[in-house]
C-alpha cells in the first residue's frame, strides 16, 4: 500500500511504529510486504502509511479499536515478525497507541 490512508470518521487509534534498522536485508521487505497484506486482511484494520529512509523508517497503522489492535499483536504470523526483527532487523525500535480525535485531509 502507498499514499495517505483512508482513514473513517473519528474517534480510530492509531499504532505507530518507528525503528532503526540493522545493517542487510535477510528477509525484511518480504516480510514487511507479507505484514502489512496480513494486517489488511484483520477485523478492524483500516489502512496503513509507512516511509523508510536508509536509518530511520516510520509505520503508521490505522484500527478501528484496541480489541483490534490486541488481536493484530497476539496474530501468529506477527508474533514471527516480532521475534525476528527483535533479533535481526531492529537496532531500536518505539511503539505508541494512539486514539484520533481529529483528522484532516488536503487534497488537490
């Protein structure tokens, strides 16, 4: 997915994601593609925006609940995706949970 998300009316949470990453590959962009086509699939998922420079990389998820976001970390095929970027993909990484209680959006 690309571009700026669709997101519903308010309130919606969002989890955000930034991570510095590890030197090489070893199987992140796959994994990250296979995630995010994943989370789509999830009760409750509302869309996605993600940017990655060569250090720093920013994930933005939309859900329409906490009970969605906490059936998104407790999937099995996540828990996988957690434990290997924790080992091998991740030099550091922050994760917030946000509620939106205000949303605006521009367009030309």
């Amino acid at each position: 997915m690309s571009g700026i998300a669709k997101t519903p009316q308010l309130p919606y949470y969002a989890v955000i994601f930034t991570s510095q990453r590890t030197e090489g590959n070893r199987g992140y962009g796959e994994m990250a593609e296979k995630m995010v086509e994943l989370a789509s699939e999830q009760k409750g998922f509302l869309g996605v925006e993600s940017a990655r420079d060569n250090d720093l990389g920013i994930t933005v998820s939309y859900w329409e609940s906490l009970d969605a976001i906490k059936n998104w970390k407790e999937n099995a095929a996540h828990k996988v995706a957690q434990e290997r970027g924790k080992k091998e993909w991740y030099k550091s990484f922050a994760l917030r949970v946000c509620k939106v209680e205000r949303d605006n959006f521009f367009e030309m």
